[in-house]
C-alpha cells in the first residue's frame, strides 16, 4: 500500500510515516500544499492523508483540485478544528473520510486501510493459493499450516503479487507499492525480496520469475 502524508508539522509527520512504515505501508512525506499536488501527480497512492492547515496551498484547496481532477487516491483529511461542521465542510470538498486532532494512532490506521480497500477493486479478506493464505488486516502469512515470519516488505511484496491473481507483476510495481520515493530504482532491492521471501516460503516453490518481465505466483499446483 502507498500513501501520502501531508503534514505541516514535521515532527507529526515523520511519527505518522514511521508507525505507518511499522505496518508495512511505503509513505512519501511533503510539508506543502503544493508539494502535495506534485507528488499525486506522479505516483499513484492509494490513500493521501491531508492536513487542512497546509502552507502555501491551504488543504482545502489541495483536497478540490484532486477531487475535480478525479484523482484516483481516497483522501483522509486531518484538522484540529472538530465541529460537525468542519466535518461536514471537509467531506463537501471531496474528502472520503475526516478525523480530527487529536487522533489515536490505531483508529488512523484502520481508517487508511479502510479507504486503501475503497481505492482498488474489492479483494477477498484472505489471499490464498494452494496451501498459502495471507490475512492483510491481521498481517498474517500461512503456509502448510506454519505461519511466517515475514518482514514488512516481504509481507508487502507477497500481498501485490496474490492480489494480481497470477498476472504478472514487474519489478517497477512492486518497488512502487512496497518502497516509498526515497527506494533506489537502480538496485537490487526487489530482487533480494523476492530472494528472501522465495526462502521463507520453502517448497515446492511459488514464485515464478518471467525474464524481462517481473515475477507473479504459479499455477495451483
């Protein structure tokens, strides 16, 4: 899952993009209102999590031009000012979802994850093939009956290639949806996932590699 912080506080900020990252999201993080357009411009998120307070281009207005845009991305918008009216306010500019500051941090992530599941086709709870079974609320891998320990960007690898249903998946996507803007395009670092991963899901083996063209899950065995 991809997601876009819009926080004028940076303290703020980089707290909600680490405990995001700790769920296995990749987050971009920008300071401004225009930064903000510029980076929903180029990169498709999932959800966009938007102060309203945003400097040089107020929130509000960052949060009409994507929605008269018809931008893909579910918008979450953030504000100190809780009134129902506010609320409403906010939810009549194109936002999908509203929470006031201050928030817990558990309520924000079901509500981004919430959104993320509104943003795309509908996915069934549980991703399975064969003997494998991936639960993406709960975080949870199953292979055999063996649950596994997976780190984030493996888990994250893993969900994107399930969630394609065995249509191919090249390195660029899943360096899109699992890495954040700061991953380095030119390493090796899907490669080494999908080799790590590859391992901890033992045999017989799932992970398919197309020659210049990425990696997708095999036939049911």
């Amino acid at each position: 899952m991809r997601v876009l912080i819009a926080e004028d506080h940076e303290r703020l900020a980089e707290a909600i993009a680490a405990g995001l990252r700790e769920e296995g999201m990749a987050v971009d993080v920008v300071f401004g209102g225009n930064d903000a357009l510029d980076h929903a411009a180029l990169t498709r998120y999932d959800v966009i999590v938007l102060d309203r307070d945003l400097p040089g281009l107020h929130g509000d207005e960052v949060c009409r031009v994507l929605a008269a845009g018809r931008c893909p991305s579910r918008m979450l918008m953030l504000t100190a000012a809780s009134t129902i009216g506010d609320r409403v306010e906010g939810l009549g500019l194109g936002a999908d979802d509203y929470l006031p500051k201050p928030f817990d941090f558990a309520e924000l992530v079901a509500r981004i994850r919430a959104l993320a599941r509104r943003a795309v086709a509908p996915l069934p709870p549980t991703l399975t093939h064969g003997d494998l079974s991936v639960d993406p609320a709960r975080r949870v891998a199953i292979r055999a009956g063996r649950r596994l320990a997976l780190t984030p960007k493996e888990f994250a690898v893993l969900e994107s290639l399930l969630a394609a249903g065995g249509a191919l998946v090249t390195a660029e996507e899943l360096l899109e949806r699992a890495w954040d803007e700061n991953a380095d395009s030119f390493t090796t670092t899907v490669k080494t996932t999908i080799g790590r991963l590859r391992a901890k899901l033992g045999d017989p083996p799932l992970i398919q590699t197309v020659r210049e063209g990425g990696y997708r899950i095999g036939a049911t065995p």
